[in-house]
C-alpha cells in the first residue's frame, strides 16, 4: 500500500469547494432565474448569467465531498488501521470543532446584523437571511439535528449532517465493500433507492414530504447518500487496478471518458423530492467516481491538480464551505447593499478564501492534530487492554 498523502485528491475536494462558493454567488445575483431562453439570451449579461447557472454544479460538487470522503476514509483506514473508538475520535475532531465555531460565528453575526433590507434573490430572502436564531434552533444545529430548522444558520451544514452520520457507520460499510465489492454498492444502490421512495410515499407524522422536515425524514436521506461513499470506497480498494486500466486506454477512449464524466457531474438536481431528480443524482455521483479515476490514471490531469493553487484550495477546502455563506450575508446585509452582483461575489470569493485561511490555521488544523493525539492514546489504551487480555487468557 501506498504511504503518501495523495494530495490531488485534496484538490479536487477544494476545486469543487469553490464550486459551491461561486454557485451560491451565482443564486445571489439579481437575475431572474425563472425567464425563459429568450430572455436568458437577449443581452451579453443574461448569456453570462445563463451559462453560469449550467455550468456551477454546486450540488454535484457536494456529491463530490461524499464521493472522496468514502475514497478517502477507505484509503487511509486500509493504510492505518485502527479501532472504531480511535477513528471515531480521529474523525470528530476534523469535522466537528470547525463546524461549532463557524455556527457560533454565524449565529452572532445574525443577532447582530438582523435584517436590514430586503433582497430580491430567493435564495438570499429563504436560506440566508432570515433564519431562526432561538436558542433552540442553536441547539439543533449544535447537534447536527438534521431538520430544515436545525440548517438554516449555515445552509451548507445539511451536507455535514449526512457526513457525520455515514462516518459512524463507515467501517462497517467498508468492511462490507472489501468482501463483497461491487455487489457492495449494488446493494448500497438498492437502499439508497429504497430510502427515497420510503421518503416519497410516507405521510403522517413520520415523514412528511421530502424536505427533511421531520428526523426521520433526514434519516431517509442519509440513507440516500450512503451508496457514494460506498462507490468511493470501491474506487480506493481498486484504485491499482483503475489506475493501470486508465493509463494504458488510448487516448481518444481518455478524451471520451472526460466528456461523458463531465456531462455526468452537470446532470445533478438540488433534492430528493422526486424520481427524477434522484436519478441524476446517481449519474453525478458516477461522474464523480469518473473524475478521481481519471486523476488515478492520468498523470496529466494529476499534474494539474498538483499544482500549487488548487493544493492550496484543496487545503483550505473545508473551511471555505463553512465560511463563505455566512459572509455573503454580511456582505449582502452590510457593505454591499447597493452594489452590483459582481462587486459583491468579487468582495465575498475574496473574504472567504482570507477567512477561510486564518481559520484552518487558528480552528481546524488545531483541532486535528488534537484529534489525532488523542486517537493515538486510544488507540495505545486499546492496544494495552488486549495485551493485558492475552496475558491474563495466559
């Protein structure tokens, strides 16, 4: 197995970070979404804007996030070994101290800025601007609750939600994928599919819709997400073999493999609310796994993203998913009142890669090194209990 870091991973995480960024900038803007294609194509400005909306895939992008975490947390399992305490301990500690300061954070700037004047962007009016800041919607998020009520804070944590629950479990789902491979994800597929219909149909108290508007509703969708970090832990276990098989296609079967990957990762919708919608989540979830083997296989594509600006954006990655949308609605409620959309998402890209830097070397780099001591010194008390178990079954 290999020892090293495999830090293109990294930057297509912090590509696809920026994806997400750019694309809330995009459902910020003033443009009306809902004109039809003559309108969309009547002015150089509303072609910019319609292009835009097809080509940043921010949900895609997330689906990349589960992708790579199942590739990732596979990979650095098979690589280091260790008890479920010591990688539970291991993953809180990346995930969870980062994700409590932004909240924090999120939460005081809203009592502080309010509302101070209204948006015409509907994104901005329902998911940004205007959330519920009792105490008790802090407390759900602070918990990663998982409801609409328990997001509205930060919108992006709903991913994080899924994240932490699936992390809980993900030894188990790798287990099962090492013995059973791709009738793994098969099976993982048939579950997910089975989680949304049970969503779809359910009424009453249970599962009211698909909004996750209920805990058992997000429960249904954390099901739902399951079978991606299942197929990216089958791309890390057969990463070898993907990666000889790519690298010895010819090269107009790599230029129609890129092309159908990038079709797959356009073709995504933003819920689980109806039949269709899903199925293009699964095609971007395939585009998705497209895209790491290419950069197993490619050593091009893999040059790319070793450079030094995508490694930097894939090191900062997690903290500017948590950190831009709250400042969008600073920037929006504040400073930016009244300037233009391009102003704005050039003041808000900027705010947040800088805040997004400070925090991974204030917030998260620290809390992970902490992580990992303290999974050491579960790992070596689990080591001395089973020595001492030996030694006494002596």
């Amino acid at each position: 197995m290999e020892k090293t870091r495999l830090n293109y991973l990294d930057s297509i995480r912090g590509v696809a970070a920026c994806v997400v960024m750019l694309h809330h900038c995009w459902l910020a803007s003033t443009y009306n979404f809902n004109a039809d294609i003559a309108v969309a194509l009547s002015s150089i400005e509303n072609v910019t804007h319609y292009s835009l909306g097809k080509l940043l895939a921010g949900h895609a992008a997330v689906l990349m996030f589960f992708v790579l975490s199942g590739f990732v947390l596979a990979y650095s399992l098979q690589k280091e070994p260790m008890s479920y305490a010591a990688f539970a301990v291991k993953r809180i500690f990346r995930i969870y101290p980062a994700f409590v300061f932004v909240i924090l954070c999120s939460y005081a700037l809203h009592r502080a800025i309010g509302v101070r004047h209204d948006v015409s962007s509907d994104f901005l009016r329902n998911d940004v601007i205007n959330p519920n800041i009792s105490y008790i919607a802090l407390a759900k998020h602070l918990a990663l609750w998982g409801t609409i009520d328990g997001n509205e804070i930060n919108g992006v944590i709903w991913s994080l939600v899924h994240e932490i629950r699936i992390s809980a479990i993900f030894p188990l789902i790798l287990l099962s994928v090492i013995k059973y491979r791709q009738k793994a994800v098969i099976y993982y597929g048939v579950f997910s599919f089975g989680c949304t219909i049970l969503s779809l149909c359910t009424t009453g108290r249970l599962s009211a819709g698909t909004g996750e508007t209920t805990l058992i509703a997000s429960l249904l969708a954390t099901g739902f997400f399951i079978v991606f970090f299942a197929a990216g832990a089958l791309l890390a276990i057969e990463r070898e073999n993907v990666a000889l098989k790519i690298a010895n296609s010819p090269r107009w079967k790599k230029i129609v493999f890129f092309t159908i990957v990038a079709v797959c990762l356009l073709k995504s919708g933003h819920d689980i609310s109806n039949i269709k919608v899903i199925t293009t989540d699964y095609i971007c979830g395939a585009g998705a796994v497209g895209i790491i083997a290419l950069a197993l296989g490619i050593q091009k594509f893999r040059s790319v993203l070793n450079h030094s600006v995508p490694i930097w954006l894939g090191r900062i990655s997690y903290s500017l998913y948590l950190v831009h949308l709250p400042i969008l609605y600073m920037v929006n409620q504040t400073i930016g009142a009244s300037w233009s959309d391009l102003r704005s998402s050039a003041v808000v890209i900027a705010l947040s890669l800088f805040s997004a830097e400070l925090m991974v070397r204030l917030v998260e780099f620290p809390s992970i090194r902490l992580g990992k001591k303290l999974s050491a010194s579960v790992a070596g008390l689990h080591a001395k209990i089973n020595n001492s178990g030996e030694k006494v079954g002596a």
